[in-house]
C-alpha cells in the first residue's frame, strides 16, 4: 500500500431517526446507504483498508459519527472520509464539499469524475461557520481532525431528472468517487468484478502475452495492475494477477413496499433468495418499508422463475403460457423433478408482463387482457387490490 494512504472511511449520511432529504418516493439515509455499501465492497475488491461508519439504518449523533472516522485509521492526513449525500432544494446536480485545512484537488477530481459519468456538476466549494470563519461549517469536515473528508452530494433527491440519473446509474457516481480516491493517491484501477486476489511468479521463457493468455487476461490489465511501463519481465518477478468475480449483471433499485418479504422479491424477480441476499450484502431476512434493494433489471423478469412449493413443471408452463417440453428442453431437463428454489429458465413470450400505469385497477387490467381478477391477483399473489405505479403484474 502507499505510504502516504492509510485507509478511506465511507460515511453514508444520515439514519435512522435522521432521514436526511425526502424525495417523491425515496429518503436520503436509503440511497446514501445503498451507495455506500457498494463503495465499500469495491474498495475491499481493489484490496483498499475501508471502514463504513454504519451498515444499516441506525441513528448517529455527529459524536458517534466523528468518534467512528478518528478511530478507524487514526486522526492522520492519510485517511479519505467520503461522506455520501443528496441534496434537496432548487437545483440539479453533484457537489462536493472540501475542508478548509485540504486542498481543493480530491474534490476537484470527484466533480470531474462524476461529470463524466453523465451527471450534471454544480461546483465544489468551502463553507464557513458564521459564528466562528476560522472553522468550517459541516461537523463532518469541522471535527474530523486531521482527516482528508469530503461530503459529496450527488444530486437533487427533490429533482426528477437527478433522480432518474441517481436510481440508474449510483454505481457508475460510486466507480467516479472510487476512481478519483485511487487516482489521488496513486493507486491503479481496476473496473468492477476484477479483483487482484492471486499473484503469478514469473519463470524462464514466460512473456507477458503468454502469461495473459494463460491467466485469461490481457497485456494492458496485467501491465495497469502492475504499474508496468514496459513488457520486460525478470524470471522470479511476482505480477498481480486479475480475477474475475461473478458478474451479477444489470441490476435496477426496487423499494420494498408494505407486505414484501425477500422471498417473495426474489420470486418476483426470478432469482433465488440467496442470490437477492448476495447482490444485497444481506446478512439477515430483515427488511423495512422504503428499503432500497438492487434487483436484476426488465429483462430477466420473464426470463426466469425460481421454483415454489408446489410447483411442477405443468403449473410453470401453464404460468408462463408455454409447455412443458420448451421448459425441459430450455432448462436441458431429463425428467420432471423439481426442486423448491431451482431457478428455471423460462423462454421468453411475448404479453406476459405488464407495467401498471397511472389510473390502472385490476380489474381494467383484467379486461384489457382478456383474464379475470381473481387470477391476476392469483398469480402476483395479491393479498389486496391496491397496485402502484410501475409495478410489474404478470398476465398469464
Ligand atoms: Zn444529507
């Protein structure tokens, strides 16, 4: 590791009691949570020391807080504090906010970093206590001792364009952070889902072509995670080597409503409850109204079902309005046995699926296609007739 980097320390704003910002349909402490927990597992994956000053939604008072940030790393210059946030108000777009004993560098590398992820910038700036200009403004800068902290508030919880951008691309504003921190201090890239997790000692006649081709990785990554400015290499010369991880794929923001367990999200989206735990570093079944999960995106909907007790292959054909011999043959089954929470493929027909829209009922649903209520309801597993906005029914 560097030496004049310690560790960066992620302080998703706000919690608990505290909600920070309201939205339309979102609260601050969520989405800085869910943007935080991400940074958090990609500074561990590029195997930087990272501490979170809260994993869930507690509350903590600025002592808790600042308490946390001075005892995670020490108070030493080479800590970066990140503190995730969205502002609300008249406005649009990200702003970083620097303390008055750092450079305005960091900052300035964030804002540019987030500007080329696609987000609208505002500017970076200081502010000062009223009562006292010699000190800043925000606690999180103000009593962080020597610490290098920043808040960075990524847009305007309160805006529909921000918040579109915010719900579709936080990890893309999540990689613009990770990427300036690294850049600051000197310390390769890697994108997501590559982790350098193994090394490979160099022997007679290796070249770096050959060791890529045989690691399954390219000159550029192996020469990008080794700082290599040439192709030399010396016979015993250790090289990091790149793994990839398991790509969870696309994934978009569901908010759990009144009545959702993880089980029934995870069915909902054709992906068992592990992997819904997995993508959501869950480590328990708890869930609260207006928790933010990441789900796999549209398409994979109607691509695949996990099986619930009770099912047989001529129920989930019947479900998704095709055969038992599409489903054998799509899911390279031999017999008909299925196991509750196999995830089956499910070939893609078209109608399945609707997308509820302002002024929908149930039952104009059920006219406009051509089925009753009682099976829509049936086969969302409703327990009451009320749908939002967005939700996602299936048809047949
Ligand atoms: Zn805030």
């Amino acid at each position: 590791m560097n030496s004049m980097f310690d560790g960066v320390v992620i302080d998703p704003g706000h919690g608990g009691v505290d909600s920070g910002a309201r939205g339309k349909d979102i609260l601050e402490k969520e989405y800085n949570l869910l943007i935080s927990k991400y940074m958090y597992d990609r500074f561990r994956e590029l195997g930087i020391p990272v501490y979170i000053t809260r994993d869930s939604d507690i509350t903590l008072n600025p002592s808790d807080r600042v308490n946390k940030v001075l005892s995670s790393f020490g108070n030493d210059p080479n800590v970066v504090v990140i503190s995730n946030h969205l502002n609300a108000g008249k406005g649009d777009g990200a702003e970083v906010i620097y303390a008055l004993r750092n450079s305005s560098r960091l900052a300035n590398d964030i804002l540019n970093n987030i500007g080329n992820a696609g987000q609208n910038t505002r500017r970076i700036y200081q502010r000062r206590l009223p009562s006292d200009p010699t000190k800043d403004y925000y606690f999180m800068l103000r009593d962080t001792g020597k610490t290098e902290p920043l808040i960075v508030e990524y847009g305007f919880i309160d805006n529909d364009d921000d918040l579109r951008f915010l719900k579709d691309n936080y990890k893309q504003l999540a990689e613009a952070v990770i990427k300036a921190v690294l850049e600051y201090k000197n310390i390769p890239y890697t994108d997501p889902g590559t982790t350098i997790s193994d090394t490979y000692k160099v022997m007679k006649g290796d070249t770096l072509y050959g060791i890529a081709n045989k690691l399954d990785t390219t000159v550029d990554e192996l020469k990008k995670i080794n700082n290599l400015t040439s192709n030399s290499l010396s016979i015993g010369q250790i090289l990091n080597v790149p793994v990839k991880t398991i790509d969870t794929g696309e994934t978009e923001l569901y908010q759990v409503k009144r009545g959702d367990t993880l089980y029934s999200i995870a069915n909902k989206y054709g992906i068992t409850l592990k992997e819904l735990k997995a993508i959501n570093n869950l480590e328990n079944d708890n869930l609260a109204i207006g928790q933010l999960l990441n789900v796999p995106s549209g398409l994979s909907l109607v691509s695949s079902y996990v099986v619930s007790p009770g099912d047989t292959l001529y129920s989930i054909a019947k479900k998704f309005d095709t055969t038992v011999d599409n489903l054998k043959k799509a899911n390279n089954l031999t017999n008909n046995m299925l196991s509750v929470g196999q995830k089956l493929i499910i070939p893609l027909v078209e109608d399945t699926t609707y997308v509820v829209s302002a002024g929908d009922t149930l039952y104009s649903i059920a006219r406009k296609f051509n089925t009753t209520v009682d099976e829509l309801r049936r086969l969302n597993n409703l327990t009451n007739d009320v749908l939002s906005i967005g939700q996602i029914l299936i048809l047949k």
